[in-house]
C-alpha cells in the first residue's frame, strides 16, 4: 500500500484521468495535503519570484517589489514554486531538522514542472553548500537533495565559510556582512551558465551572496530557484 509522505494516509489508487495524462500525479502526496502547498501562481516580482498580489500596492511598483528595488541587480532573479505558510514550515522543520528526508519526494513531480518551465535548461545546478559543521549535524545538505530531483548535471564550486547560522541574524547585518562564500575553483565556473538551488529565499542575501560570489569568478549567469519564497 502506498501512503501519503506528508500525512501517512493511504493513497488512493482508484483509476483517474489524471493519473493518464500527467504522470507527475504519481507523487507520494494524497490530494487533501497538497491543497495545502500554496503554489505561487499570480504575477511575480522579476527579482524574487513572490508573488505581488500577496502586496501591498506601495511595496511594488510596475513588476519589482521594494526589497529588489534596493537589491538594484536586474541581472539575478529567483524563482520558487510556493510560497511560505505556517504548513509549508511544517514540512520544511520536518525535512532540515528532524531528518526526514523522504519528505521532498512528495513534491518530485511539482517541482520539476516549475523547474522545466521556469529554467534555463543549460545551466548546471549549484545547490547552496552547507558549512562542514551544519552537514556534520544535519547529515545531509538539503539543498543537494532539492536539486537531485531535478537533474543529475550538478557541480559544487561552492564552499560555505563558518560563521553565526543566517536564522540568528538581524536583516541589516545579513545584508551587509562580508561575503560567506569561496569559489574552490575558478576554472569550473568560468563563463558558465548556473542555476543555484536552495530550500527558502527570504531576504535572498544567501543566494544573492553565491551568485555575487560565482559572477566574479567568472560566471557567465546565475540565478536561483528556491523550493519556497518565504
Ligand atoms: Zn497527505
Ligand atoms: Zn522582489
């Protein structure tokens, strides 16, 4: 018997049309829970991929919300497929911190649909590397596990410097602190296409700092794609 990964509820394995004509309907996720995986679906802001209908009409102006507009880097955007809820981050505790990490294969055939849409399809994934501590800890990088189910062509050109963990600190130090990221090699990122992959873009300094990092390297493009834009 197949169950639900979120709920544990037996899947229902009653003929449907779906399951005909959109194999990714073979998610191991029941109906009832992936109604309440809110998918960014109304126009997005072209720097974050949030969406503007969540806004108030002073914190956008045309397609770019506040917070890009002071990021001033037209070049980077970020996309994600849904967006922060108190169940997404239910989900989310359950995969980074309690080691569930067969969890995301509930969301496999979703998120490779938005990646397939939304992405340049050249461009090697980079999932945003955890310090060698947070993986010792963790056990897993779950970023890496995010981009596994989208692709195999994948490369690590990152290194995450130790420092204090991003949750802990305040948005103003976040986005003004050195950078937190190494290139190991220049050579594999010169003139490259990248995509970063990463669980949750907030502010967006993790992601905005690689690709900082990666562009002065040499990168020929870097944008990102997060399973949640909180
Ligand atoms: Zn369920
Ligand atoms: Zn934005």
């Amino acid at each position: 018997m197949t169950i639900c990964f979120i709920c544990f509820e037996p899947l229902v394995s009653t003929f449907d049309w779906r399951s005909l004509l959109n194999p990714s309907s073979t998610d191991r996720v029941c109906s009832a829970c992936l109604q309440k995986c809110p998918i960014i679906s109304s126009d997005i802001c072209r720097g974050c991929g949030r969406s503007l209908a969540d806004l108030a009409s002073s914190h956008y102006e045309l397609d770019t919300c506040m917070d890009c507009q002071k990021w001033n880097d037209a070049s980077f955007f970020n996309r994600s497929l849904y967006t922060y809820s108190n169940f997404m981050q239910s989900i989310i505790e359950r995969f980074k911190f309690q080691g569930d990490y067969e969890i995301i294969q509930a969301f496999k055939g979703q998120w490779y649909k938005f990646y397939k849409k939304e992405c340049n399809p050249k461009a090697i994934l980079v999932p945003i590397p955890l310090t060698e501590e947070r993986l010792y800890e963790r056990g897993f990088n779950q970023s890496l596990a995010l981009a596994e189910l989208l692709s195999d062509n994948i490369e690590m050109p990152l290194i995450r410097c130790s420092g204090t963990k991003q949750s802990k600190k305040d948005r103003q130090s976040r986005l003004t602190e050195r950078l937190e990221f190494k290139v190991i090699d220049s050579s594999m990122v010169t003139n490259q296409e990248f995509l970063l992959v990463d669980d949750i873009y907030t502010t967006g300094a993790t992601v905005r700092q690689a690709a900082k990092c990666l562009k002065e390297a040499g990168a020929r493009s870097v944008h990102s794609l997060t399973f949640i834009r909180a």
